[in-house]
C-alpha cells in the first residue's frame, strides 16, 4: 500500500512560489491604488478565484 506523495523540498519550493506570487500582486495592487493607474494586476488563469 504506497501512496505516492510530493517530496517535502518540491512542497516547500512549491509554496514559496506562491507566496512570491501573492507579495508580487500585493506590490502591484497597492501600486495601482497609489498612483491611480490600471492594468497592473492582470493574474495568470491560474490565480484567478483565488481573491
């Protein structure tokens, strides 16, 4: 019975690349709030519903 699981490192990597990409659009968000602009937080598909 093996059940087939992500190696701790992937996961770990894994989750700082979400955790950058969050920060990033946070960036660009308060950017875009600041200067009165638009058009700086378009999200890749893979992100959106995640708001």
């Amino acid at each position: 019975m093996s059940v087939t699981r992500t190696s701790n490192p992937r996961r770990i990597i894994r989750r700082i690349t979400e955790i950058w990409s969050e920060l990033d659009y946070a960036q660009r968000r308060l950017l875009e709030i600041t200067t009165g602009t638009s058009g700086l937080t378009r999200r890749s598909k893979d992100h959106q519903g995640r708001d």
